[in-house]
C-alpha cells in the first residue's frame, strides 16, 4: 500500500509541462516575461535563408519589418539537409510553410531586449508544433502540441 502512494506522489510531482497561448504581439511587447516558457501564438511564417521569422501579420511579411517579428530555427534548407534530395525537400518545405499562417507551440528565448533595437532579438530556442491555418491547405509538421 505505501508503494501505491510513493508511486502517486512521484507521478503527482513532476510538473508537466503546459503551454501558455500568448499573441505574439505579446512576445514582442512583454519577451522577458515569457523567457524559458513554452508558448503557442500564431504569425506568418518565413522559412527561406538564415532568417527564419514569425510574423505578426502578413503586411510586415511582405515588407519584412523585422521588427513585427520574432526568429525561429525552422529554416527549409536545414530541415531538409538529411533527405535524400535536399534540394527537392527544401522547396517542398518552403512551398508549404513560406509566407502563410500558422500556429507554433514551443520554447521562446528573451535575447537582448534592448527596446533601441530595430529587430527583436527573442527567438523560439525550440519548435515542437507547426501547423498552417485556413484558408491554406492544412499541414504540419510535430506530432504533439506541448514543448519537448
């Protein structure tokens, strides 16, 4: 019987780990507060070159005003680099995801806040979960909606 309570207490002690939805107008205004945390918010993602960006709208997609807009490291060449024909994969990647809306859960880093700076230097550490949004066929890439 004490077993079966040592065994509760320990399931019952470790936290799990929740995801916090926050609007990345949010991440952007307020990154120190969610530092180490592991977020869902919706943008407009930019897979292509080094950059990786979310984006708070498609307007500064478009433009690319850095500043309405957070780094993640789900970049197509790199996540394509270990197919059989990276090349094939990467445009496949950048075809699906490129300029269109989606949700991503993961876990967000506050990188040198300075608020003099033109682009926010606050990245997602991690992605876990991409999916787009209608009206863009449904895709995603992750099998689970919680921060690793």
């Amino acid at each position: 019987m004490s077993k079966f309570f040592v065994l509760i207490l320990l399931f019952v002690s470790f936290p799990t780990v929740s995801v916090e939805k926050v609007s990345l107008s949010a991440l952007l205004a307020n990154p120190n507060n969610y530092d180490g945390k592991c977020v869902q918010t919706v943008g407009v993602l930019s897979v292509e070159f080094e950059g990786g960006r979310i984006f708070i709208d498609r307007t500064s997609y478009v433009a690319r005003a850095y500043e309405n807009a957070v780094r993640q490291p789900f970049v197509a060449a790199v996540v394509a680099m270990n197919s059989e024909d990276p090349e094939k994969a990467a445009k496949r990647i950048s075809d699906t995801y490129e300029g269109k809306l989606v949700r991503v859960i993961g876990v967000f880093s506050a990188i040198n806040t300075r608020t003099d700076e033109i682009s926010s230097n606050s990245m997602f550490k991690d992605i876990s979960f991409i999916e787009t949004l209608p009206p863009h066929n449904w895709a995603q890439i992750g099998n689970r909606r919680t921060c690793l």
